[in-house]
C-alpha cells in the first residue's frame, strides 16, 4: 500500500493537484492521496509545521505499518517538505519536489528576501486582488506564463496569506543543502527549462545530494505539474510504480 501526500504552493489551495492525482488513481487504484490543506495547517515557522505535519503522517503509518508514505511539494509546499524529509528521513520511501528553493546561503540576501515578502504580506491585506495576481505573475520565475489554476479571492484569507509569506520565508530559512546531502530518501528535483533559476538550482542540487536527480521538463516554467501536466503524471506515476 502506498500514500501519497501532495502540499500546494502559495497562492493555491489543495485541489490545485485534484486533476494529476485523479489521473494517478486512475491508474494506480490502490493508491492513498492526501491534499493537505497550507493555510489550514500555518503553524510558527518550517520547523514547527513539519514536526505537526510529520507526527500526523507517523500516526497513520504506525496504524498502517505496511503502507509507504510518499511526499509531493510543489514550491512554497517544497520548501516544507524539504524540512519534513529532514526531520523524519525514516517516515519516507520516496520525494518529488517542483520548483522549490532548498534554502538561502548568504545573509544578506536573506535578509532583502524577507524584506520583499514581509512588502508581499502587507500588501496582500489591503490591496486589490486582481492586481496583485497580475504583478505576481509579472516575476521573473513564472517565464510570463499563464496561470492555469483558480485563485478565486473568495478561497483564500488574505491574514493567512500574510502570515504564510512570514513565517515560511526564504529569508527565514536555513540553507538545507548540507542536511539534505546526509539523505539516502530517492528524491526527484523536477524544474521547467525556461525557469532558469530553479532549472541551475536542480543542477546544483544533483551534483551536491547524491539521493537527487533533477529532471528538467520542456515548455514549462515554474509552475510545471500545471503547464506540463501529462508529462508530469508519467514521471510522477513511474517514480510510484518503480519505488520500493
């Protein structure tokens, strides 16, 4: 028995992976999917959420010992499976992380990121939806591609929104690269080729974590499983048939 369990990125709610895991069990009916819900679960910082997110996940696995847990982060959602696969390496069989940044090493740089998402946080407070949507899809990472998911102001609270762009700041964040290189989880580092920036940080990665492999997919910026979604699935479900 496998589980897989799939956290969104910022501006997203959970059924942003309804399509690609409706076509997963399609395929694979036995399979176990969790859509966890960010803004439900906020927590303090990275570390506060995945040890509250890991003890739930250890629950059901002591529950169900023969079941494999399997973890889907896609940016925002990979940066906190970055820390929920370092914090309980023994709980995963196996990663898939999209378009996810695996920390900030210099100081300064840090510090101008959390001071760009702290503007972000106040400005998602007050100002008109519409317009923010438009200049955040104007960044450099979205390879000016459409967004192909809703993002309908009615789902979302704007505190939480706020508050998510706080605490789980890149500026917040600890430069993971060493922790991640002492794992033996297979994880997978999947980037679009026109995202450059994430695109040069899954070749770094693979050549510093030696559990990594990057695999870049064509025609695709940041938001992949989105733009390329049945490319996606095809690489998703090999990486769930194959591993053990």
């Amino acid at each position: 028995m496998k589980t897989l369990w799939c956290l969104h990125g910022n501006l997203q709610q959970p059924e942003v992976w309804s399509e690609i895991t409706q076509g997963l069990q399609s395929r694979m009916p036995e399979l176990k999917i969790h859509l966890v819900n960010l803004w439900d679960t906020l927590d303090d910082d990275c570390w506060a959420w995945s040890d509250a997110f890991c003890e739930k996940v250890q629950a059901i696995a002591t529950d169900q010992p023969e079941t494999q847990q399997y973890l889907l982060g896609y940016s925002l959602g990979g940066r906190l499976a970055w820390h929920a696969l370092i914090a309980r390496p023994a709980l995963w069989s196996a990663a898939v992380i999209v378009s996810a940044d695996p920390g900030i090493v210099s100081l300064q740089q840090k510090e101008q990121c959390l001071r760009r998402d702290r503007t972000w946080a106040n400005r998602f407070l007050s100002e008109p939806w519409e317009e923010l949507l438009t200049e955040w899809d104007r960044l450099p990472v979205f390879c000016n591609r459409p967004c192909a998911t809703p993002r309908l102001e009615a789902d979302f609270d704007r505190s939480k929104i706020a508050r998510a762009f706080e605490v789980y700041s890149k500026g917040q964040m600890d430069d993971m690269r060493s922790h991640l290189a002492e794992l033996s989880i297979p994880i997978t580092y999947i980037t679009g080729s026109e995202d450059k920036r994430y695109h040069q940080i899954g070749v770094e990665l693979a050549h510093q974590v030696p559990s990594l492999r990057h695999i870049s997919i064509e025609q695709a910026g940041h938001r992949v499983p989105w733009e390329q979604p049945a490319t996606f699935l095809e690489i998703l479900h090999r990486i769930l048939v194959k591993s053990v």
